[in-house]
C-alpha cells in the first residue's frame, strides 16, 4: 500500500475554485488521515491515512457479464449479491485496490492517490490568475493535513517560496512542534475548535478537547502576527446551542488576531459511507433554525465588539 513521505503525500480531492476555505478563490488540497473520528464527518474518506476502496453496486454490469475484479482479487474478497453485482468482503479485502484498477464501469474505485510536492504545486499554479486578482491561493484540508506533517511542512514552504498564498485547515489534535512547523509557513491558520467541554467533545469525536484547546494557545503566543480563523460545525444534538458556542467565544475573545465562523451541518457525504462499507453514526438529525438563529446573532455581536476593540 501507498504510503506518505516527505516528498510524496496521500491526496484524495483536489477542489478548485473554493470561496469557503480561507480569503478569495482557492484551489483546496485535501490529503488523508485524520487523529479524530468525529460522528459527522462529512470526509469519511479521509480518515484512514492510506487509499481505499470505494464500491458502488449500482454501476456493475454483474460479474457473470465482466468478472475483471474477481480474477484479479488475491484475497478472495469479491463476491455476488443477490442482483449478481459486486459485494466486497471489506474483512477479506487487504486494499490492494486491484479490483478497482480492472473495472471498467466505474463500480469499483479509490479513495487515496500519492502526489508529489511538484504535482500539486502545478495544479495549484494553473489558477494563478485567480488569486492574484482575489486574495487567493493554496489551502490544505483533509483528513487533518497534520497527519502527514513532513509532506504538509515541504508543500507549504514551497507554495511560499512561489509566492502563492497559504492556509490550512486543522483539527488541533497533533504535536506542538508539527502545528509549529507548519505554523512558519502559513498565511492564515483555520483552526476547529468544536465544543468546549471535553467529555462531550471525546464522546462524538474519539479524543478529549484539552490538546487543541492548549495548541491554539501556544499558536497565538508563538505566531502573534499569524490570522487564525476558528471554526465550528454546528452539530444538532453536539454543541448547537448558545452556552456551547457563548463558552467558545468566551475563550478566544482576549485573542488578539483571531476571527470566528461557524460551519453548517449537512449529510452530503453519506454516500461515502456506504461506498466505504460504514454506517454513519449520527443517525438522521435535523438542524434547529430558531436555535441556529439565536446563535448567529450571538456570533454577529460578538464579531461587532471585537472588531470595535480593533482585536
């Protein structure tokens, strides 16, 4: 299996044109890997830090018309279902991604390609003349692009040896020298902070808040002169409520250089669970719009005051 290194990284999407992911139009690089399982994730596909298999049955011409997957299968992984497509035995399946590979219809693919540093800087480059124009530039998500830091750390000194604009997306769970690292490069830092309480943070993601909340610390003290955005996905049932998103705004508000957003909660990505074989844990949820209001109010004045305190 493909692995990460310092000139070569896992990447499994590169957006072009984004307007969301830091100041004007950004090509986004998302690389594989991410420290927490957060039960909304709308990346399932970036978790796991090599590539992987992505199945849709509905695309197989059944094997008895092709068959290309289960010649080539090692593992004896692939079978029939009952319509006679592809079912994969994900606990057989080794990820050799042979299958996908052979298939002609599009049934079988991959989540997960190893690009190089030139690569990327390359397609990043196609669109100089859209940052130019509107402030853009390069921004790196995942997964958490902390993950692979010797592979994040060389593309985005090499992104600013060429003058390209930079930003990165993390989660905050990750060494203080990796974060410092990548730190040293960066034009403006997006920084997820989800919930302020660390039982219930460790609950719907896998790991306790107390790191991240003491890295974004340490980044506004080591890095004074360096934008942080902090983000939160707003999370019916998780943190979509005015003491939640009061408490986050409470800590960052002595922060000199740090904005604040929130995230809208959506399920587009559940279709990648069931190419990937998962269920997705958050069950069917519904955003609350007289709560999400109460909190964009929150959010306005407390933006207003920061900015009327010049921080």
């Amino acid at each position: 299996m493909t692995a990460a290194s310092p000139d070569k990284g896992i990447v499994f999407n590169v957006q072009k044109y984004s307007v969301h992911d830091g100041p004007g139009i950004r090509t986004v690089v998302f690389l594989k890997g991410c420290p927490l399982r957060c039960l909304w994730c709308c990346n399932p596909e970036s978790q796991q830090p090599g590539p992987e298999l992505a199945v849709n049955p509905n695309k197989c011409v059944t094997l008895d018309a092709c068959g290309r997957c289960l010649e080539v299968c090692p593992a004896g992984a692939v079978g029939k279902d009952e319509d006679g497509r592809i079912r994969i035995d994900r606990k057989l399946c080794d990820r050799c991604l042979r299958c996908a590979l052979s298939c002609p219809s599009g049934a079988l693919g991959r989540y997960g390609e190893s690009m190089s540093v030139a690569q990327i800087i390359a397609r990043v480059e196609e669109d100089g003349l859209f940052y130019s124009r509107s402030g853009g530039g390069l921004t790196l998500g995942g997964g958490d692009p902390l993950y692979q830091p010797e592979f994040t750390a060389r593309l985005l000194a090499e992104a600013r040896r060429r003058r390209i604009h930079t930003a990165l997306e993390t989660c905050g769970f990750v060494r203080w020298d990796l974060l410092a690292e990548a730190c040293r490069h960066l034009d403006v830092l997006l920084y997820d902070i989800k919930s302020m309480d660390p039982e219930k943070h460790k609950a719907f993601t896998g790991k306790s808040n107390r790191t991240i909340l003491e890295n974004l610390k340490r980044v506004r003290q080591g890095f004074p002169g360096l934008p942080i955005v902090v983000r939160t996905p707003l999370i019916p049932g998780f943190n979509d409520s005015e003491v939640q998103i009061a408490a986050i705004l409470e800590r960052i508000s002595t922060m000199p250089g740090v904005t604040y957003e929130t995230l809208p909660y959506h399920r587009l990505g559940m279709p990648k669970y069931e190419s990937l074989g998962r269920p997705y844990a958050l069950g069917d949820r519904r955003p609350n719009s007289r709560i999400l209001r109460r909190i964009r109010k929150l959010i306005d004045e407390f933006n207003q005051q920061k900015t009327a305190e010049g921080g």
